[in-house]
C-alpha cells in the first residue's frame, strides 16, 4: 500500500496499541521508529522489516513528524 496523499505533509500524526500496523499499513513508518503493545511487537517487525520496531518502548517520537504510536492498552496519547 503507498502512503496518502497528504499524509506525509502533516506535523503529528500516531496511533494507539495495536494502530501502529494501521500506520504501517498506508506506508507511514517506513524507515522510521516505532512501537506497539508488547505482544504484537515480533509481529510488526516480520510484516514491516523497513520499520525498526522498538517493542520495549512506550512510545516513540521521531525527529521527522511526530510519529507515536504507544504501547499501553488505557493509556491516552496527548500532543504537546
């Protein structure tokens, strides 16, 4: 799948728990960090090998756009 037009131009965009294979999916993460609930984690590494996976982390912040996907099922996700 490529990513949307107009995604690559927005500031932030993330996800929660399990949403980083959403991101993956429209082309988002490729090349860049990310994370997803603990269990999924292999998962999102063996069906995106361009994405480096950072299972034990809570969330990732890129350099690039703010990319967050988090790995915690309740928890809320703020911007600043």
């Amino acid at each position: 799948m490529t990513e949307r037009p107009g995604a690559g131009q927005s500031r932030r965009y993330g996800s929660t728990c399990t949403g980083a294979f959403l991101l993956a999916h429209a082309g988002l993460l490729a090349g860049r960090r990310a994370t997803t609930h603990w269990e999924y984690a292999e998962r999102l590494a063996a069906d995106f090998p361009d994405i480096q996976v950072e299972p034990d982390h809570i969330f990732v912040r890129d350099d690039r756009p703010s990319v967050l996907p988090e790995s915690q099922r309740r928890s809320t996700l703020a911007f600043r």
